[in-house]
C-alpha cells in the first residue's frame, strides 16, 4: 500500500527519489489516486483523502494547507504537497507493521490436550497388558487388552473431527487456519466489531432527501447534481449516483465556482444556486430552514437556489443488511458485543443503537484497538475480533480469535484466524453453485 518511490521538490526542481531515501522535512508531491507515502503536513494543494485503512474513518477526508495526513491512505482528487514529519517505520502505517510483527512473534504454541491423554493412555494400555498376562498367562488376552484400550482412538480421532469440522466450514465459505482456532471459537464470549467495511458498506449512500419551501425531493438532488457533476468528492458522487438511478437530466452548471471546504456556488437554470455545508448558506447570507437538523451522524449537503435553502441531503455510510441478524444471533448465544471505530463518536453511537451492540469506543488509532483487545483479554475475555481493514490487522492478531472479512485487505486477512472462502480457492458445493459469505 506505499510505492516504492516518492516525487520530492528540491532546489525548485521535482524529481522521483526511493522512498528509503526520503527525510523527514523533504517536500513530497502527491498527484490524484495515489497513495501518501509519508506522515506530514500538507503545504499547499487541496484534496480529498480515503484514510479509513488508517483511523478507520467511513467518509473520506478534506484536506487543506496545515492538515495532516498519514502514510497509506489514498489521495482522491487535488495534488498535494506534504512536507514529510515521519517516514518508514515511524509512520502510522509502520507502526501497524511492527504490531503486527510483535504480535505474531507473541503467539505462544499451545500443547493440545489430546496429545496429553494419548502419551498417558499409551502407558495405561501397557500396564493393563502387562497385569493381564500376568494374572492369565494367555498372550491372547493380552494383546486383546492393548487393541481396545489403545490410544488411536484419541491420536487419530480427535484430529479427524477437527479436519471434517473445517471441511464443512470450507464448505459454507469460512477458511479456519488451523484446530486451534477451531476449539477457541467454542470459548469466545465476547465478539469485537470494526465498523467500516464490517458492519457497513464502505460507501457513502443518500439515506434521506429533505424538501423545504416548496421544492420536491427530485428537484433538490437534480439541481445538487447538476451543481457537484465535476466534482469528485465523495459525496458528490453519492449524489451523482442517485441522480443516474433516478434518471435525472444532469445538465453543465455556469460560472462554477468552488470554495474548499464549504461547497460551490453555480448557476443551474440560470438560477443562483449554492449547494454544500451550513457554512456556506452562511456566507452566501442564506437563511437554513429550522427544520433541516443537523447533526453529526451523518454528513449534511444543503442545497439552495434564489437566495432559499431547498432541501438538505443525508449521507451516511450504508449498514451492511445483514448486520442487524448477525449481531443478534451473537448475542443469543450468550456473546457480549463491542464495537470499537476511528469514526466520529456520533456516528459509533448511532450505529451502535441501531444494531443493539452492547458497548463502543470511538475515534481509535489502531494501536489503541489492540490496547482495547488486550484489556478484554487481560480480564478473562474470550475474544473474537472481526475486522477488514490494514488498521484492523494488529487487532485481529490480538484477540483471542482474528475473524476477517471477504471484502477486506490481503493483510487483514493474513492476520486473521478465520477468514473468507471464494469459488476459486474451494470449487463448488455439491449443488454446483460457488460459496460465499
């Protein structure tokens, strides 16, 4: 997730330098789509970045000279300019690493409690052996003896069971890495949820069109549409998808101008039209209904033409439809539920109400997710953590039990325990179709 070169200016010149080579203070450039390649602060530019694998955030960030951003996240839009304040393993993204290092080196080999009782059952056998023959005499009876009482029973049983147990998760599309994992799940009592890309889609979705001063909720995305079509902010284009859903005409908006930070200001049917935060209906001197309520549970696009606010856009990160049944089934088998997120403490708070999780901590870095794990543990917890993201990695490593989800990152699925099984890696079911979770 980091390339292996970096664009630094110097002496008034930009060219291309190995990433070993940068310095923290070097000026590096990042241009659209590319990933951060160091900790810093931005110098000049404006853009917007996807840092969810790094704090776990659903909605991808805005950033302006002075903010900071973080190695292993993706710029969006706008070229940066960073000035470099940590590089390699200093950075956030390194120190993920070395977490995940520490805590694969941390993994204490467990003695399996079969093999204990096979070694004593050997010995038993013999013993029984030799007290037969010695109160019969008859080598029939003997050798009896140590079939029946022989310890294949537990030497070859036990790790049959685990391996057809395995098999038939295989077959349901979950990969268990090995017996361990496998008899720990039976002991988990409590289940540690990531929030992006676990309980949700990742994707920033309309959940809700509201219409003010006699506009309808079509008009208010349309001309939202029109006034964000050039726009590839993220939550223009949650808009711009609803429009092309909803077969709405999106024409070219006049005299565009864009304000970073608040929104644009534009002309769509010849109308003075300002589309984006409270902010900017602020600064345009536009009255905001009392009925458009703000909160921080969602991100909020207002939309306004003439000088009048005409609706406000919701936009929230979509639950997964599953979630909902998924935590409710943990839940009756006796499980307790934590949810623990880089997002903001509104929205942890209103995902956790909606899914009936029983506890949840926000704005976490990832090492402050393996802190919390470890607590849980260190107070007797039996813990599974489910997770998809490079943040989530050291966690998973963590907990008593790494769940990974199918959607997730190569890394998150290297660390976790349990993972997914798609159509390529197993076959097919006996039905003939692929499996999946």
């Amino acid at each position: 997730m980091l390339p292996h070169d970096a664009e630094v200016r110097a002496d008034g010149a930009v060219a291309p330098r190995d990433l070993s080579e940068v310095q923290a203070g070097d000026v590096v450039i990042v241009r659209p789509g590319g990933h951060i390649p160091v900790d810093g602060i931005v110098v000049t530019g404006h853009s917007v970045v996807d840092q969810a694998s790094i704090t776990g955030e659903s909605l991808p960030v805005e950033k302006l000279p002075g903010a900071k951003v973080f190695a292993g996240t993706i710029n969006h839009s706008g070229i940066l300019e960073i000035r470099a304040e940590n590089v390699g393993r200093d950075t956030a993204f390194g120190r993920i690493i070395e977490a995940v290092e520490r805590a694969e080196n941390s993994r204490a080999p467990i003695q399996r409690l079969a093999d204990r009782l096979a070694g004593y059952l050997v010995y038993f056998a013999l013993a029984c052996a030799a007290l037969t023959f010695f109160i019969t005499g008859n080598a029939r009876s003997t050798i009896s003896v140590i079939v029946v009482a022989g310890a294949c029973g537990i030497a070859a049983g036990t790790p049959l069971a685990i391996l057809g147990a395995i098999g038939r998760a295989a077959r349901h599309g979950a990969i268990v890495k090995g017996g361990l994992y496998l008899e720990l799940m039976g002991l988990v009592d409590t289940v540690v949820f990531d929030k992006t890309g676990t309980l949700t889609l990742g994707t920033p979705e309309i959940a809700e069109v509201l219409a003010f001063n006699g506009a309808a909720a079509l008009d208010v995305v349309r001309v939202a549409a029109t006034a964000e079509r050039f726009s590839e902010h993220p939550l223009a284009r949650a808009i711009t998808r609803r429009a092309a859903e909803w077969s709405l005409p999106v024409r070219e908006p006049h005299n565009f101008r864009y304000l970073p930070g608040k929104g644009i200001v534009c002309e769509v049917d010849g109308i003075h039209t300002a589309v984006g935060t409270r902010a900017l209906m602020e600064s345009e001197g536009i009255p905001v209904p009392t009925e458009a309520a703000s909160s921080q549970s969602f991100s909020e696009v207002l939309v306004a033409q003439g000088g009048f606010v005409t609706g406000a856009i919701h936009i929230v990160d979509i639950l997964r439809p599953e979630a909902s049944a998924a935590i409710r089934e943990i839940k009756a088998m006796g499980c307790r539920t934590v949810l623990l997120t880089g997002d903001r403490k509104e929205v942890g708070e209103s995902i956790a109400a909606v899914l009936g999780v029983d506890e949840v901590d926000s704005e976490l870095l990832p090492e402050e997710k393996v802190r919390c794990v470890r607590q849980l543990r260190e107070r007797g917890a039996k813990v599974a953590m489910v997770g998809d993201g490079v943040n989530d990695a050291p966690a998973l490593l963590e907990a008593s039990v790494g769940i990974a989800m199918g959607s997730g990152t190569d890394v998150a699925r290297e660390s976790a325990s349990v993972g997914h099984a798609n159509a390529r890696q197993l076959g097919h079911r006996a039905s003939g179709r692929p499996s999946h979770t």
